[in-house]
C-alpha cells in the first residue's frame, strides 16, 4: 500500500499523533510520501523509510502555484493508494482528479467545508466532530477513527532536571501555550494549593503572560516551564496527576498520554473528554476555567491514594479499549483499501 500525506501544522499533540500515524503505517510496510512545513523539529521522529518533502502552502508565495504542480506529478508517477489531507490546509492540497481514495482528517471543529471540495470521505476522530460536519451540510462519506498513543510506559526524568523536589506533588500539563488550553486556570490553581509544584511542557504565545500571572499571584517559585520536548512522556511519567485544562477541546490526546503513564488525570468537561472520560471512573472532571474545582480534585488525589489508583486503571482500561493502535491502523487501511 501507498499512501501520501499533506500536513502543514506547527508543533503540538496534532503533530505528535500526525507522526505516530506515520510511523505505525510503516511498521506494517506501507509505503509514504509527506509533504510538511520546512524545519518542524519532529521531521526527524519519522521512520527513515518516509520520504519526506518540505514545503510552505502559504497564499503569497510561488510555493501557492508550484506545489500543487509538483504534487500532482508526484501522484501521476507514484500511482498512491489513498491521498490524506491533514486539516483544512492539507485538505486544501488535495488534487481533484480521479484516482486513488482521498481523505481529510480533522482534529477539529471546522468552520467552513469549502477546503474539502475534492475529498471523499472526511475522517473525524470524535463523534462530535463527525456530527458536526453533517450538520454543516456534508453529504460524503463520514467516518469517525481517534488518535492513539504508544502505550508503554518509559523511564521519569529526574525531578531535578525542573529543579524539583524528589519528595514534592506534582502536577503536569501540556500543549501549546494559547488561551483556549487554560494554563492560566492552573498556574492560578497553584496559589490555593502551596503543596504542589507544576510542571508545563510546551510553548507559545502566552508565555510571558504566565510567567507574569505566576509572578503575580506569588506562585513563580513552584512553576516550572519544561519547553517543547521531542518526547514528553518522561516529563508526564515523574508527575503525579496530570491536568486538561482546556475550554475547547476536540479530542485531548494529551490524556491518552498520561494514562498511557499511569499518571491520573484531571480534566474539564470539554468536547472530547466528555465523550470518553467518566468522572471517578477514568479521571476526575471539573467545569471549565474553575481553578478551585481543580484545586479541589487534587485534593482529593492527593488524600486518597486507592482513588487515584481506581482512576490509573480505569485510564489503562478506556486506553486499551478504544484507542490502541491496531484498532486505528487497521481501520485506515481497511479505509484505503476499500477505496
């Protein structure tokens, strides 16, 4: 099987999974050619059989005219199996000749269907997702297939890497630093709960505002700032709890990574945790921009040990049952191969 990716994002969970994909694909022998942004730092966690072609898909650019010439050629000659568009901007990209199956994976909620003229089936990875694009009016074939995560739980980092105390509580969280994620709920968490440390792994615009916040409120010195890390799981593993603090969130792959470490969680009701989390039974979940309520079910994961083990299980459980990657694979190449 051949397959060719579009994917033109930045750096986050999106891109983590994006290469996770990738590399499971070729783990089964599949054959790849993907077309990303220049200079993305994971270009280099792909497996060495993925070609890869570097280019920007920018409106003002000669790359606006030259690279769809140049993909349609790529696929003249390759003779693909199935085209993936990543995300409106990839979906863009795709050709709209006939020819091998093409699909568009959104991670997201999507605001115009304009971008998905020439594809074929949409690939939704929530059910709320799939429910949205119907309602927007889209008539093709809709399929909902969710992310995974490696599942095998790796070494911590030492808590003196983000000079830590061994013997501290930690709470991690991660993603980009924008205001939809609610990183500032938890670094105004910190301030009611002078026991703990957290441990941000990430970056983005709204860094500066943070560390001002933490100055601010008198929690700078319990604040740690990890920075984008090629792998974080590490960083989760030596945590405690982890913490979605999002107020839109379509999936949260970020909590597929924390089970995948035995890490409890704790996670406002946004989009996509309410449609695989349960509360007390897999995580903790409180409303969304409530710093109290976080502070509070830390509380209560700190002062209840058999809690926090009951919600790792059920974590584990929830992981391997609807987001293990045979089941996603496997639902991708049925996908292509039935074109």
């Amino acid at each position: 099987m051949k397959i060719v990716h579009f994917h033109f994002g930045k750096d986050g969970g999106a891109e983590r999974f994006f290469v996770h994909l990738v590399n499971a694909f070729a783990k089964r022998g599949v054959e790849q050619q993907v077309v990303i942004r220049p200079g993305r730092p994971w270009r280099a966690s792909f497996d060495p059989s993925v070609r890869v072609i570097e280019s920007h898909f920018r409106t003002a650019s000669l790359d606006r005219v030259l690279l769809p010439l140049r993909v349609r050629s790529m696929i003249r000659k390759w003779k693909p199996d199935g085209i993936l568009g990543w995300m409106p901007k990839g979906a863009k990209l795709v050709p709209g000749e006939e020819g091998p199956i093409r699909l568009a994976r959104l991670g997201d909620y999507p605001t115009s269907l304009k971008k998905f003229r020439n594809i074929d089936v949409l690939v939704c990875n929530t059910p709320g997702i799939a429910r949205h694009v119907r309602d927007m009016g889209w008539l093709r074939r809709v399929e909902v297939i969710s992310n995974f995560t490696g599942t095998a739980v790796v070494k911590p980092v030492a808590r003196g890497i983000l000079d830590t105390p061994e013997d501290a509580y930690v709470v991690s969280s991660m993603g980009r630093f924008v205001p939809r994620k609610g990183f500032d709920v938890l670094v105004r968490m910190l301030a009611r709960k002078p026991d703990i440390y957290l441990w941000l792994v990430g970056g983005g615009e709204e860094e500066q505002n943070l560390r001002e916040l933490a100055a601010e409120t008198g929690v700078a010195d319990r604040l740690r700032f990890a920075g984008w890390q090629q792998d974080p799981q590490p960083y989760i593993a030596a945590s405690d709890c982890f913490a979605m603090a999002s107020s839109h969130e379509p999936l949260g792959n970020v909590i597929l990574e924390a089970w995948a470490q035995d890490v409890p969680v704790v996670s406002t009701r946004s989009e996509g945790p309410t449609w695989f989390m349960r509360d007390g039974n897999n995580g903790l979940m409180v409303a969304i921009g409530d710093h109290n309520a976080f502070g509070e079910a830390i509380d209560r994961l700190q002062s209840d040990p058999g809690l926090a083990r009951h919600l790792i299980e059920g974590g584990r459980k929830t992981l391997n049952r609807m987001f293990s990657e045979d089941a996603v694979v496997n639902a991708y190449i049925n996908l292509i191969s039935a074109g």
